[in-house]
C-alpha cells in the first residue's frame, strides 16, 4: 500500500528529458578514449510536486546516477533537467546555489555521508551557515529543533558520527537535508544499510516530515517493499533506461513489463507455505552498460522475447490511464477481467 492517494496538487516540479550520463572508459599511454559506460541513456520522467516517486531496480541500472545527475552532483553528457521550469543543467554557479536550498540528498551510506571530524551539530548547521539563513542564538535553536524533529534528543548535538548507531546517523543526515527547509530531497537507498526494524522507523519517519514539511521525494531502492510502502508512483529502471512507470498499486497489481513482473516475483515472501513454484526467474546478469544489447536491452533475459525484441528499441508508452511500458508485447501481460 502506498504511502498517499498521490501527489497534493499534481503539479510537476522536476522534468528529466532525454537524461544521459556517460563515463568515458580510456586506455593505453595517452588514455584515449575507447567507450562509454552508458549509466543513463536517454530517461524521461516527470516528479510532481508533493509526490513519493520510487526509482527501483537492480544493482548497476543507473539508480543512484540519475539522482546525482538531477541534483548536478554529476555532470550531464545531454539532455535537460527542470525543477519549477528553471533548467539546473544550465544554471551558473550563482544559480545553482541558489537551487541547493530547493533540493537536497539523503546518502545511502550514514557511516561514510557524515564527516567523523564535525560534531553532529556542526553537520547540521553546516548549510545553515553557507547559506547565511540563520545565525548566533537562532542557529543554535534551529539546530536543536532540526535534531528534535527527527527523534534525536538535544544532548546529542555535540557528540562525534562514530557514537552513534546506523540509524541515528541516517537521522543526523535527514536532518541536515532538511536544515534549508527543500521542496525536493533524493533519497539514495537511505534505508538499505540499516537493519530492517530500523529501516520501519526511518521511512515512517520521512513519511512523517513529507506531510509536515509538504516536501516531494525521489525515493531510489532496490528492495520492493520499502519502495511500495513510501511510494505514491514507481518507475522501474533498466539497463540505463525507464521500463514502465505507474501508480505504485497499479505496477504491483497490474506489471505490464516482464522486467518488473520479474522483479516483484522475486521478492521473498515470509511464508512458509507460499507456493514458489511459479516464481519468475530471469537467467544471466545485468548486461553491460558499456555494451547494451541491440533493439530491447532486455531481451537477452526476457522469457517473452522474440525476434522483433532483437532489432527494434520499444518506446515508453502509455498501455492503460497513467501506467506506461516500454515492451513491444506489454498488452499480453494485461489480466483479463474475469481474472482481475
């Protein structure tokens, strides 16, 4: 079940069009260039403001370089990113501070996101003070209130990272993100180093501050629960490229996408007796990025690829209201009514 019944307005705060992030791979005495790894090659998507959109996929399909590239943290190779119709792929150094404030990141990694020489409130304070918002006893205050607001009690604020378990370190960082009070914050696989009693406080807790601060989220996981608890829409990413996009209740119910029929069907079931023998196993490894297969990227491990799938590159479309594949034969995974 998702998080909300969808975004609060449906305006769209952040377009990606035509997205692509090639790592050039050089060789030999002159390091002359002689490929790319295609980490993104040609995404479109649309966030809508007030949305959780859940980016899923496996390991190696460009996830967490997509949400580098929309905050600028890398350098697009094309394409354009808008968040409120201004272009941040663009925006001069000036421009792009100012950006900074709208849109921040929750690393994956607590242990290696925090700096171990700053104590937890000179993390905290940190964009505060270069973006000169506040200062003396309302920094101070601010600070307090920001540690309080993610369940982190104020005798804490002068402590080191290393005293702190995974968890609380996840906060200090959902803090710091929130500090310049964003619209948008990417959230990098921030539950996946994190035992999963604690992963349940972490996303109910970002649940929690999307309402009280009406905050929009990119939400990248490779585990499919989290991601359907927290998520109002879910794009599956493959391979450099989106392979379908719905209401996240839609793309669990209804996958038109083998990939992410796969996906789902892979997912353990804490049930003994669950019958696993019609489980959807897909054969071989991610393919290179650096070397994608010809027509549908997909169709090395597709289990309903044909010769049509070898040579021509399906395009993301819409196969029912909202909910987008990009499968030449996605009208065949539909569930006929009288099975729905």
């Amino acid at each position: 079940m998702s998080s909300s019944n969808g975004s609060e307005t449906g305006k769209e705060l952040v377009k990606i069009s035509g997205l692509k992030k090639h790592f050039p791979i050089r060789k030999g005495f002159f390091n002359r260039q002689v490929g790319a790894v295609r980490a993104l090659d040609g995404i479109d998507l649309t966030i809508r403001e007030g949305e959780t959109l859940g980016l899923v996929g496996e390991s190696g399909c460009g996830k967490s370089t997509l949400g580098r590239v929309v905050l600028r943290l890398l350098p697009a190779t094309a394409g354009s990113v808008t968040f409120e119709g201004r272009n941040v792929l663009a925006a001069s150094e000036k421009e792009m501070k100012a950006f900074r404030r709208d849109m921040q990141i929750v690393f994956q990694n607590p242990y290696a996101s925090l700096d171990p020489r700053m104590t937890i409130r000179q993390i905290v304070q940190e964009p505060l003070e270069v973006h000169q918002t506040a200062s003396g006893s309302d920094l101070r205050d601010r600070v307090l209130n920001l540690l309080d607001l993610v369940g982190l009690a104020k005798e804490m604020a002068d402590r080191y990272p290393h005293e702190f378990s995974g968890g609380q370190r996840q906060r200090v960082g959902i803090a710091r993100a929130l500090a310049l009070r964003p619209k948008l914050i990417v959230a990098d696989e921030p539950v996946s180093a994190l035992d999963v009693s604690v992963q349940a406080q972490i996303l109910n807790l970002l649940i929690q501050l999307k309402s009280e601060f009406k905050l929009t989220y990119l939400f990248i996981a490779h585990n499919l629960d989290v991601v359907r608890y927290i998520s109002d829409r879910i794009a599956v990413m493959y391979l450099g490229r989106i392979v379908e996009l719905g209401e996240c209740d839609e793309v669990y119910n209804q996958p038109l996408h083998p990939y992410s029929k796969a996906l789902i069907s892979a997912a353990p079931v804490p049930d003994p007796d669950f019958d696993r023998s019609n489980r959807m196993l897909l054969p071989g490894d991610l393919p290179s990025p650096a070397n994608p297969p010809s027509g549908c990227r997909f169709h090395t491990r597709c289990p309903m690829a044909r010769d049509k799938c070898k040579v021509d590159d399906p395009a993301l479309r819409e196969i029912t209201p909202s909910h987008f594949s990009a499968c030449h034969f996605a009208e065949e995974l539909l569930t006929p009514p009288e099975q729905a």
